[in-house]
C-alpha cells in the first residue's frame, strides 16, 4: 500500500518543556497574552509558579519553555522584575549566539547545491552530523565520513543522523519499523494526503521552505518568523483543509498544558481555511502519548480516544517489546478520528469488540459492569465493586485509602501503626517480623561494613607502599562509628 502523497510539513520541537506539576512547580497561562514573555534562545519562556501544598506561592516566575534543566538554558527572570538597558541587551546577545550557525536559508541553498551533485560526491560526516559540499571535505578530512548518499537516504533522515538522548533537553527517540509501517499504512487507508509533523528535530538541512519550519511546540514559536508561519499555515489550508492531519510525538517529560494550547493554536490556524458547509470540523489529529496521561489529554481535548495499539521505539530501553524492554509498551496513540474507523493488525494481538465499536488488545475484557473494555495497559483488568470501576491485576483495595492500590503502596490513611509491617494494632517495637527485619538490616550493615574494611585495607596497603604508617586514632573512630551505628540498627 502506498504512503500518502506528501509526508511533508515537518515542524521542529525544542526539546523538553520542564517543571512537572509533581516537583511543586506549574505552568500559569497570563489572563492578558497581550504582555510579551521575555525571551530565551529557545523562544517565549514560560510563566510558572511554585506551589506547596496546593497553594500558589506569591512570586512567579519566567523560564524556558524547552529545558527543564538549568545547566542547559538558566534563564529566569521574576514575573514583576525590571531589568536594565545593559541586560536586556546582554541577554539579546547571547540568544543570538545561541542560534544554529546556518540560517534555514542557508540549510536549504546548501540543500540544493547537495543534490545536484554526482552520487560519489554527496558525503555526510557522522561525527558532525552535517551534510558535506566540496568546500567542506578538507575541513572533515579526520572524521568519520560516509558517501554515496542517495536520494532515498536523504528522503529518510532519520537514517542518517544519531538520536540525540539527552532527556532533559533533547530526547529523540525513533518508532520501531513495526509501528511506522503501521502508521503510514494507517494513514493511506484512511486517506490522508498531507501529514503536519509536529516534533521532528534536526531536519532543517534535509528540506526546503515550504516543508519544514524551526519550531518549539512548547511556545507555538516559529523561529523564523512570520515566513515560516506563514508556511505552515499554507500548509493546513491547501485544498481548503480537506485531507491533513496532525501528527505528534512530544517529548514524554513535556507538560500537557503548555503543548495543549499550541495544538489549539494550530487547530485555529486550520479552521481559518475551512469552508462553512466543510463535513470536517476538526483537524484530525494522531497524538502519541503514554496511556497514563489519558486524563489530562482529554481534560483539553474531550473528543479524544485512546487507541489500544501499543507504539514501540526502536532506541528505548524501556518502550519497547524484546528483553531489554517491557511486555507491554505504555505508549498509546490519542485521536479525535472515531475508533472504529481505525482497524488494528490482528496479528500483532488485536480484536474487534463489537460492544465497544472498537478494536482492542486481545486481554482486554470487555466489562459487563462497566459497559467498556477497561484495559489501558494491554493486560486484563479486574472489576472493583468498591471503586465501582475496573482496576489493574496487581491492585488490591485499601480499606485505609478506600480506594485500590498495590499492596505495598504509601498508604494515605493515620500515621500511626508499625513501619515494619504495616499493621495498625501495635508498634514498630512489638512487631513479630521485627527479628526478620533485624536479620536483613544486620545482613545489609555487615555486607557495607565489609566493602568499608576492604576499600580501607586497599589504601592502607597503597599507603604503606609509599612509606606511610596506619593512624591508630583513625581505626579506634572507625570501630566507634561502626558500634554506635550497630546498636542504632538494633534498636
């Protein structure tokens, strides 16, 4: 089956957007966007808060929108902060600097230089990650350099160029030929002609304009100005809108809020080209998330499903299937196209619930009670008549919590009871594992104090090679240290 006629309109994603809602920080949206967010290198910064305990504390605050780590943008600035005429233009300074050393027209001139060239004369260095005219070969000579690049190669850059995979800054993790196959396959049986990719990095030298902007999907930053919006919004509204989708593979550790509202803004930027007697009312669009973000997706997009098909990565440790990976991906494919259009390989371990009008993964039951197969996570759920909805396998209902968790959970209920056990009739004290608990605590302290002794007899023998005697007060501290903590573990 063929690819859709044009995989083009692949839109850049900067990195990570950063503060996770568990950390006590969260992103705010101003109440007046009128008021411009001061700049980082990587675009509009963001305004976040810190909150404790539910509660905003009263400073916000200024900071990039891509990094969620300092050492890789340290932008900040307080939300009522004045800065003086010297900063600012210090600071202008230093996003300039921070901008790749070719401008997209430039990538795109050196682009079309490349190609016309004879196959034995389109190299690229792999060290450099940089596509090679003759003018550049003296200065690669030391490096590791392929040739022979053909127009199919270039077609597939993914082939060519390493994965970054540094997580806090740019995580760049590839779908296994599996799950491409499929999504292309998907794609052209539901006719779609133009795919809009929303997440693609370090694709600028392999396209020209109008098929690819420098974009940060944390911000709706074009880094090329209103030109390259302009391109995508070219984009969007060819052919009235008629036969696009979106399709997007955000960095996992990015907020849903910040990369829900630029999906918005894109929505918006679609609908200015729709006719008014259009059958289309939204732009379709493939997200591929981790299941457990179903809630927040669908707190911004209600229209949504979530697919059961499980989404593989080929350089993931974890997102994978194989030995080194899970059983079971956690990664999931949300839609506003109706499920039932969407038909799962069942070779891979998929069925058609003709309650549900969807396909699902062959363990996950359809449940009387709840009117739905209930899995997320592609293994079959259990139905709790307590929480009134089905719950994982592994969970257990908590009587302390009233609600289902795994038996060893924190549990949310009183504080008070043993920390050994658990059981809230006696203390830690009075705990009948407590001798096995002294065993495994002794166990671990004697296996430390055993690696202390030898990495202190291996520096003894060093020292006395050079000469150097034992210290007698340093050894009686060392058995004092190790009596007192001995009796601290017993107690």
């Amino acid at each position: 089956m063929a690819a859709p006629r044009e995989w083009l309109g692949t839109v850049e994603a900067e990195g990570i957007a950063g503060r996770q809602g568990s950390s006590g920080v969260e992103v705010v949206f101003p109440s007046d966007p009128a008021t411009p967010a001061p700049l980082c290198p990587h675009g509009p910064t963001l305004l976040f808060v810190k909150v404790n305990q539910g509660k905003e504390e009263t400073r916000r605050f200024y900071a990039c929108s891509a990094c969620r780590d300092r050492k890789d943008c340290n932008f900040f600035q307080w939300e009522d902060e004045k800065l003086s005429g010297a900063r600012l233009a210090a600071r202008e300074a230093h996003n300039q600097k921070c901008q790749p050393p070719l401008s997209r027209t430039q990538c795109v001139e050196r682009y079309l230089k490349f190609i016309e060239l004879p196959l034995s004369q389109r190299k690229f260095c792999q060290g450099c990650q940089q596509l090679l005219l003759p003018d550049d070969w003296e200065k690669h000579q030391e490096h590791r350099v392929v040739g022979d690049i053909s127009i199919t190669q270039l077609k597939r850059p993914s082939q060519l160029l390493y994965p970054l995979e540094n997580k806090k800054t740019n995580a760049q993790y590839l779908f296994a030929d599996r799950s491409c196959q499929f999504l292309v396959d998907l794609l052209s049986t539901l006719g779609f002609t133009r795919v809009l990719c929303v997440g693609t990095p370090r694709y600028s030298q392999f396209y020209v304009e109008d098929s690819f902007c420098h974009y940060n999907m944390f911000n709706h930053h074009f880094f090329d100005g209103k030109a390259a919006l302009e391109v995508c919004r070219t984009f969007l509204q060819e052919d009235k809108g008629e036969g696009v989708i979106m399709v997007t593979d955000p960095p996992f550790g990015g907020l849903v809020e910040p990369l829900a509202v630029t999906f918005k803004k894109l929505i918006a930027m679609w609908k200015e080209g729709q006719s008014q007697d259009s059958s289309q009312k939204e732009l379709p669009i493939f997200w591929i998330f981790p299941y457990f973000f179903e809630f927040r997706i669908r707190q911004f997009f209600p229209s949504f499903c979530m697919l059961d098909y499980q989404v593989d990565y080929d350089n993931h440790a974890l997102y994978k299937h194989g030995k080194t990976g899970r059983k079971q991906s956690p990664v999931r494919i949300f839609t506003n196209i109706p499920p039932n259009k969407i038909i799962l390989p069942s070779e891979e371990g998929y069925r058609f619930c003709p309650l549900c009008q969807r396909y699902v993964s062959l363990e996950n039951q359809h449940c009387e009670h709840c009117n739905s197969c209930t899995s997320k996570d592609g293994r079959k759920w259990n139905h709790c008549f307590l929480c009134k909805k089905c719950v994982k396998p592994s969970w257990i209902h908590c009587s302390i919590c009233s609600h289902c968790a795994l038996p060893d959970h924190s549990c949310g209920g009183p504080k008070d009871g043993c920390f050994i056990c658990g059981e809230l009739d006696h203390k830690r004290s009075t705990c009948p594992k407590i001798a096995t608990s002294k065993k495994v605590t002794n166990t671990l302290f004697f296996r430390a104090v055993r690696k202390q002794k030898q990495r202190k007899s291996n520096k003894m023998k060093m020292g006395a090679t050079k000469g150097q005697s034992m210290n007698h007060t340093s050894v009686t501290r060392k058995k004092s240290r190790r009596e007192r903590a001995h009796q601290y573990l017993c107690s």
